[in-house]
C-alpha cells in the first residue's frame, strides 16, 4: 500500500475556491497464487485541487492481472482495468480561450493471451480490446455548448510464431486492429489495420549478433506500405559492445488529426501517414557497478505531420511536409560504490541533444509545437545510503527550441522499516517557472509525506 499528500502551501487564485492547492493519493495491491493460476489486484485513487486556476483533477484505477500456467509448456494470462480521469484542462488545447475547460475521459481494457511451446516452435497468440469515453467540455459550467463526447474503440488480434534452430531463429506474425470512432465532433469513422512480420536473429562467432526484419501494413483507409530494418551488435570484450541498427517506420494520422473540429484547431481529412528512416550507432560498458553508454541517430521523415498556422486570426491545422531530418546524440555514465559500514554512494550523469528544426516554416507558417521542440538535457543524480536511511537528489537542465531553459532540482529522503518506507519528498526545489507541453505551466515547488507499506504472505 501506498498513501502520500502534498502541497505547495499557495494560496488558490480568485474565483477557484478557498485554502491552499494540494494533493494526495492511496494505492492498494494484493498478489498472491492459488494453486498454480496468479492473481495481481490493484486499485488507485488520487485527487488534487490543482497547482493554479483550473486544474484539480481526480484520478481512479482498477486493474485486475491473471496468469496461468497449465504445464511446462503452456501458459495463459489475462488482464483488465478501468481508469476514470477527470480534470480542470486550462490552457490544455486552445490557450487562452478554454481557461474554463474540463474534461471526462473514461477507459475499459481486457486482454488475453497464451504461450505454447511445441518442439522448436512457440507460438503467442493474443486478443485485446480498449474502449474509451472522452468528454471534452470548454466551458465546464455551460454543458450547453462547445462540448465534444467522443466514443473510441479499438479491437485487436495478433499471433506470433518463433522457430529455433542451430542457424538462428524466425519469427513470423500477424496483427490486426479495428478501430471505430462515434464522435459530437469527429462524426462515425472506422477502418481496420493489418501487419505481417518476419524476422531472423542468429549469433555468430559468439560475439557478434545480427538482427534482420520487415513489416508489412495495410491499412483500410491508407493503402499498403512496408518496413524494412536491420540490428547488429557486436561483444568487443567482456566489457565493451557497440551496435548500429537501420529501420524505417510509420505513423498513421489519428482521427483527431484528420478529422477535429474546434475554434482554435481543425483537421485535415487530406493527410497522409508520415514514413521514417531512422539510424543509429552506440558503444556500451559495463563492469561491476559501472555503466556507459554513448549513441549517436538520425530520423528521416518524408510527409512529416505538423500542426500550423499562417498567424494568431486563424486556427492551427496538421499539413504534410515533404523532409524533415532529427539528429541527436546521448550520452550515460552511471556508478555505485560500497563506502563499508552499510554506506553506498551512486551518482548518475546523462546528457542528450537534439536538432529541432521548424522556428518557422516556409510560407511563414507557424508551428504548434515548436515550441516545446527538446534540444538540451542534461540530468545530474546522486543518492546515498546509510544503513535505514536513504536520499537522492536529481538536478535537471533542460533547453527547449524556443524557450528560455531552465534548472529543477528535487530531493527526497526514506526511512526504511522491515515492512514500511516513510518518505520526504520536495519537487522543483527552487521553484522554476517553465512549460513542457503547450500554455501549461508545470507545477512550482511542491512537498510530499508519503508512505509505502509492504507485507508478504506465503
């Protein structure tokens, strides 16, 4: 179990209620075996009144996880859940009109699936289905108007089947997904996807390994396209491995792209899937308690999706662009060290830089989301214990194409119990002002009392 609250002990703004903005949260789950079928249930509700105007949110999960395993050579799981979310949406979708927005959104999961082994062969198949209610209301208390209720649902079947032999081993599957929207904005739409997989994977000279691969897809409403790709990594020694992979890729358009109807955003029922290259080249160390890791990548993407607009009188809508090229690269080095007398120290260091491009496209449009473009992160951690004791602190730079940066610290400290952890917890230590996603601020500083309390029965 896992209770928690927290605040940041501010005042709420004019016309958003009386006291202080905080937070709190429960989390139960049980897991046990009756015989040989496992059974995981765990249940979540946290609420919030927010952390500025219009924006208290009120979360519920139940999630139910099943297995069973009939003999050496079959096994079967299952799982469902229902998640209920609802919360203030300022600034989420058409800042600064939708100050009085709020939103509904309500989701069913189930999934089944199995695994047999025959021989050399093992075979998964799977079903699933998600359904999802979103109510989307602009001005929360005038349901009369500017009110989208959209109904999601989305099939899906798949079988996969692995062959090992002394050469290697190939896999092939099929996939499929039936999606149907019924929506107040989008209309009813539906179409239906299909993949097809192969694969080979094979170790040679037990250092080096290759990976070879192609999907095929079809969908309804787009035709037919398919993705080739390649992975090989190769053991230098004990410690070091670099590896180099080639594959291509494809993001259909969601109905919300090519179909929404809003003030501030309105799709484009004339887009086309984007298609990717991407590539990527890393080296790798390990020993003992050390870690490192330095890749370097690019992505190719042809008929990219962006969200424009030619000035601030008109809405955004998505448009394809021929070529847009992302480059990056990351860095990782990460180390724990035993200092005696039930002491360790670990600190972690990670860097990753990207090329965002798009401050202004041609024609003097105006992207959505160039704003919020990544290009500078670095994160710097170190956490120490002591015998009952334990705290971290985690420093995080971050640069965005457009924004100014900006530095947040957290910090948290744990007292451990044979079967209970009290915890400490302060998030953006100095309390920074920035966005990550669109006009939302993200939270200023803010302080938690938790705790986590474990028991195991046999």
């Amino acid at each position: 179990m896992h209770a928690y609250m927290g605040s940041s002990f501010k005042s709420k703004e004019a016309g958003d209620g009386e006291g202080t903005y905080a937070s709190g949260g429960i989390n139960a789950t049980i897991a046990g075996k009756t015989g040989s079928v496992g059974h995981l249930l765990s249940a979540t509700k946290e609420e919030t009144n927010g952390q500025r105007y219009n924006s208290a949110a009120a979360n519920k999960k139940l999630m139910y996880q099943g297995q069973w395993s009939a003999d050496v050579n079959n096994h079967f799981n299952w799982m469902g859940g229902y998640i209920h979310n609802q919360f203030g949406a300022n600034g989420f979708y058409a800042a600064p009109g939708d100050k009085e927005s709020f939103e509904v959104v309500k989701t069913l999961l189930f999934s089944m699936g199995s695994k047999h082994k025959i021989g050399n062969i093992v075979l998964k198949p799977r079903i699933s289905n998600r359904y999802n209610e979103d109510d989307y209301r602009y001005f929360r208390h005038d349901l009369s108007k500017a009110r989208s209720l959209h109904y999601l649902n989305a099939v899906m079947g798949e079988l996969h089947a692995l062959y090992a032999t002394d050469f290697g081993d190939f896999s092939v599957g099929y996939e499929a997904r039936h999606e149907k929207v019924n929506s107040s904005n989008l209309q009813q739409h539906e179409r239906t996807n299909h993949g097809w997989f192969a694969e080979y994977k094979n170790r040679f000279a037990d250092r080096l390994f290759v990976s070879v691969g192609a999907y095929w897809n079809y969908n309804s409403a787009f035709g037919f396209q398919w993705y080739p790709g390649v992975d090989v990594s190769y053991e230098i020694n004990e410690e070091w491995k670099a590896s180099a992979s080639v594959g291509s890729s494809q993001r259909i358009p969601s109905f919300m792209d090519l179909y929404l109807k809003q003030p501030s955003n309105v799709g484009n029922p004339s887009l086309q899937p984007e298609n990717a290259w991407q590539y990527e080249a890393g080296v790798y160390y390990t020993k003992g308690n050390k870690r490192f890791q330095a890749t370097v990548f690019e992505r190719n993407i042809h008929n990219f999706i962006d969200w424009v607009r030619i000035d601030s009188s008109v809405p955004y809508t998505p448009e394809n662009f021929d070529q847009q090229t992302l480059r990056g690269l990351q860095f990782l080095w990460q180390h724990k060290v035993d200092l005696g007398n039930e002491q360790s120290l670990g600190y972690k260091l990670s860097y990753q830089y990207l090329s965002p491009k798009a401050k202004m496209l041609s024609g003097g449009l105006i992207s959505k989301y160039s704003l919020e473009s990544l290009k500078h992160q670095a994160i710097g951690g170190v956490n120490y214990n002591y015998k009952k004791w334990s705290t971290q602190l985690q420093v995080r730079f971050v640069e965005r194409e457009l924004n100014d940066p900006y530095t947040v610290i957290d910090a948290k400290l744990n007292y451990h119990f044979p079967t209970l952890t009290v915890y400490a917890q302060a998030t953006n230590l100095t309390d920074a002002q920035y966005n990550e996603a669109g006009a939302v601020p993200m939270p200023t500083r803010w302080l938690s009392l938790g705790a986590i309390f474990k028991v195991r029965w046999n």
